[in-house]
C-alpha cells in the first residue's frame, strides 16, 4: 500500500500545479476514507477485527445473548522483540500473518477474533466449559509451534470469564490482560485464568495508588533505619532510611509493594523528598544536641532525573538543617547509572562534587558491567543481596572474592547488604569486605529505637560530638 501510494506521489508531481492540487486533495480524501475504514474494522496487516470493532462485536453478542458464557482469551508472544531482531522485520510479519490464518481456523458466529497490536491478539468466544478455553490456547500454542521460522516463538494467554453479561468487553480485555501478564516467565503453563487473587491485588494497588498522597499528609509513612555495622567490632558505622508505610487497613505495607506503584504516577517523588528531610532533620537535631551522629544513607528514585530541582533541593536540606554533605549518602540503583539517565548521572555528579557520598545499590543484580565503574561517579558500592546467595558453592566464591578484590583496587567502599549468617559474614570479611547491612546484625528499625542504640554506644564509650 504504501508503495503503490509512493508511486502515486510521484506520478501527481509530474502534473501541472492545478491539477496537481486537485489530484493530491482527491487522493488524500481516498487514503483518509481507507484508513478510516480499516482503522474503524480490520487490522491493515492481518485481516483480523481491530479492537474498536472487538468491542462493539462483542458487546453486540453479549447483549444478544445473554443466556451464553462469554470469555476474552488474550495472547501475546513472549519477547516478540528480540524475536523480530533475530528473524528481521520479514520473519515477524511472517509470524503475526500465520497467527491469523490459524486464528481463522477459529472462526465461529459466536466468536469474535481480533488484532490488537504488534504481537496482541484476542479470542472473544462463548464456551460451556473452560476445558473448550483451554483447548483454543493448545491448538494456538501447537499452531505457532509449527510456523517454520529460524528461531521459536511462545505464546501467552491470559483468559477472563465474564460473570455477567453486562460487563464491558474494555474490562474483559484488561483482566485478560492481567491474567496473561502473571504467566510470564513461567515455564510449567503458558495460560492463566484471571482469578479472585488477581482481583484482590488490583484493587489494593488501585487502593494505595489512591491512598498513597492522603497517607503522607496523615502520617502513615514512617522512616525506618537498618544499621550499618563494622563486622569485625559489631560497631555501627553508618544507617540507611527506608521507608514504611502503616496502612490502617492493611498494616505495614512493605515497600516492594507498593513502591512499584507510586513510581508510576511519580508520586514516589514526594516520598524521597519527606523521607530525605526527616533524616536531615534528625541528624540536625542530634548534632545540635552533641549526640553520637552516623552517616545515613537515603534511597534516590530513578524518577528523580526528571526533577529539575533535586540538588537544589538536597543542598538546601543540608543547609536549613546544619548538616554537612559528608552524612549523607546518596543510594542509587546500579540500573539507575546505566538506563538513559544520563541527567541523573549528572545530578549525581554535581551533589558529589558538593562533597554527598554516592553510593550505587543493587550492585550485582541486575546486569552490572565492571567496565561501568571506571566511568560512574561513586564512591561506595553495595553488594546486592544475591550476590551472597549460595556462597558455599566454590564457583560463587571466586566470583565474590575477586569482586572486592577488584573493588577495593578501585578505591571504593564496599558494603555487604543482606548478610544472613555468621558464615557470611566471615567469608565476606576474608575476601576484605569489612562493613555491611544485614538482618544478621540488625533488622530496619523506627527511627527513635535507631537513636536509642546510638544514644547507648555513646554511653558506652563516652564518645560526644561536637554540635556544629
Ligand atoms: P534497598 O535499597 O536495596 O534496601 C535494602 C532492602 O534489603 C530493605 O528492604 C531491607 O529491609 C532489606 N534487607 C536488609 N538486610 C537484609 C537481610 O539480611 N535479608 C533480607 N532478606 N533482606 C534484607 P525494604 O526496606 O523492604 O526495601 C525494599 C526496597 O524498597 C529498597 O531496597 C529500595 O529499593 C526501596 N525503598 C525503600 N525505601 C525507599 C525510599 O525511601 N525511597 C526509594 N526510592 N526507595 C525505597
Ligand atoms: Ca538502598
Ligand atoms: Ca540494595
């Protein structure tokens, strides 16, 4: 099509200027009415219905016949991305177009069978019994299995039942959608109905999507610290503030939970900012009583790249509240360097150069290039969690060893996060790793009981610090 149309194009160029005009607005009012023909039912590219007709076909069904069990079967292919970088542009074409003609092997009066997008397809049928649902994701799956391409394509399905026949098609496709993204990644099914669990988790993270900017202003979220500690001595050296939330209903909500969700409306900015001013605020406090301070490290969301104001902020902080730049760490995800944030990057640099401490998390989980830290500005690395996983197994070992080897040639702080055992932690003070985080030493604890311990190392040693 868009060939013949090029071919158009130059053709109406070689006329004179008049008839030129007339043509190119004749032609453009024909490709209008095409596209919105195909736009208003068929997917250009399979044949298939597109999902504006999806919903108003199936509505119609539905509102036909009410006295059918309808459902929504949802399928996509698992990494169509790379499949489409490794068979090219041609071979995923190829691949969709199959889809289809094994799709039409489908067809049925009471069926409606759709092209969403890219690689989304959707089966909207009436069935008797879910064993029926489930057959149509097997001859889908043994049909794309067939297509005779260089590399294997896996589909995904997720299946919504709708419980009544007044449900919109629009929310059929979003459960669907939902059941068909919890199957991703596993090995043992490719097909998920949409469940009562499912249910629950949606409405509590549409919940603390709503919930989360009434909770800061009521109080909810608290700054917890975990204790930093010298693993040699038992001596803390340092704390990092993490955040809970104590939801009325639900109790402590752990941050997994519901971070993931406040990152995407951005209002986890808001967060770190709070959590960020309660320990300046603290560590003021303390100073300007001559109490025992230790560095505390905040957590910086990737987010933050987008806020102009971010170090004018955190400088401000220090300044309002008397703390010098050298207390507070700055905790970044190793994702956080390396994804598109070049402006955090930046950023990080800059309150670096004010004299913050950056420290870069997570090293180790996700996929850390140790050519990154010849480049990245930090100063302190902290060892994932998993890093630490099966350290008895010898491979492991050397893999740990030579890490903090190579990190302390580099110069920089290595902190162990997630230290569990004794073991642990003798091994990781063999390989030279001295300090670390874990639940071996100390579990996150509300911020009084945290000044509470500081206030008893100083009885102990009778160690006052000056107030600034
Ligand atoms: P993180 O920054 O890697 O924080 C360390 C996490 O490891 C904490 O989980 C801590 O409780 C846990 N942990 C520490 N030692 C151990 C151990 O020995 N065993 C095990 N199993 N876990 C240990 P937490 O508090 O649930 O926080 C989870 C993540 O949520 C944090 O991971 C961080 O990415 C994020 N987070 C927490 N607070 C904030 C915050 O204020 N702002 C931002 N942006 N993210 C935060
Ligand atoms: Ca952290
Ligand atoms: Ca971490």
């Amino acid at each position: 099509m868009s060939n013949e149309w090029n071919a158009l194009s130059k053709a109406v160029e070689m006329l004179d200027e008049e008839e030129r005009e007339k043509v190119k607005l004749y032609l453009y009012s024909l490709k209008k009415m095409a596209e919105d023909n195909v736009e208003g039912q068929k997917s250009f590219m399979t044949d298939l219905y597109n999902l504006r007709a999806l919903f108003f076909k199936a509505g119609e069904l539905m509102r036909n016949h009410p006295e059918r069990k309808h459902a929504l079967i949802q399928m996509d292919i698992d990494n169509f991305k790379s499949f489409n970088e490794f068979c090219g542009r041609d071979g995923g074409d190829l691949l969709l177009q199959s889809i289809a003609d094994a799709m039409r092997g489908l067809e049925r009066e009471d069926r409606v069978l759709c092209h969403f997008r890219a690689d989304v397809f959707e089966i909207f049928t009436s069935f008797e019994s879910e064993e029926e649902l489930v057959d149509i994701t097997k001859y889908l799956t043994s049909k794309i299995a067939q297509v005779k391409l260089p590399c294997k394509a896996f589909p995904s399905f997720g299946i919504y039942v709708a419980e009544d026949p007044g449900v919109p098609v629009s929310f059929m496709k979003d459960y669907a959608d939902m059941a068909m993204r919890t199957i991703k990644g596993k090995f043992y099914s490719n097909y998920a109905f949409f469940d009562e669990e499912m249910r629950t988790s949606m409405l509590k993270e549409k919940q603390i999507e709503n919930q989360a900017v009434e909770a800061l202003e009521k109080g909810q979220f608290q700054v917890y610290i975990q204790p930093k500690v010298n693993m040699e001595t038992g001596a803390i050296i340092g704390g990092e503030a993490l955040i809970r939330w104590k939801h009325p209903e639900y109790g402590m909500i752990s941050p997994m939970d519901f971070i993931p969700v406040i990152e995407k409306d951005g209002f986890i900015i808001n967060v770190d900012v709070y959590v960020w001013n309660e320990v300046f605020k603290m560590l003021g406090r303390r100073q300007a009583a001559g109490k025992k301070v230790v560095p505390i490290s905040v957590n910086i969301s990737r987010l933050h790249a987008h806020q102009d104001d971010m170090v004018k902020c955190i400088r401000g902080m220090g300044t309002q509240y008397g703390v010098s730049p050298e207390m507070v760490g700055l905790e970044v995800t190793e994702s956080g360097f390396s994804n598109n944030t070049t402006v955090l990057f930046e950023r990080m640099q800059q309150l670096r150069d004010f004299g913050f401490p950056v420290h870069m998390d997570d090293f180790g989980k996700g996929h850390s290039t140790l050519t990154m830290l010849k480049n990245e500005p930090v100063d302190v690395i902290k060892l994932d969690r998993d890093f630490l996983r099966q350290i008895e197994n010898a491979k492991n070992q050397v893999v740990v060893k030579n890490t903090i080897g190579m990190l302390n040639a580099l110069d920089v702080h290595v902190i162990a996060e997630g230290v569990e055992t004794q073991e642990q932690a003798d091994f990781l003070i063999q390989c030279g790793c001295y300090d670390a985080q874990g639940f071996y030493y100390y579990r996150p604890m509300p911020m009084g009981e945290f000044e509470a311990l500081l206030d008893e190392e100083q009885a102990k040693s009778g160690h006052v610090v000056k107030s600034i």
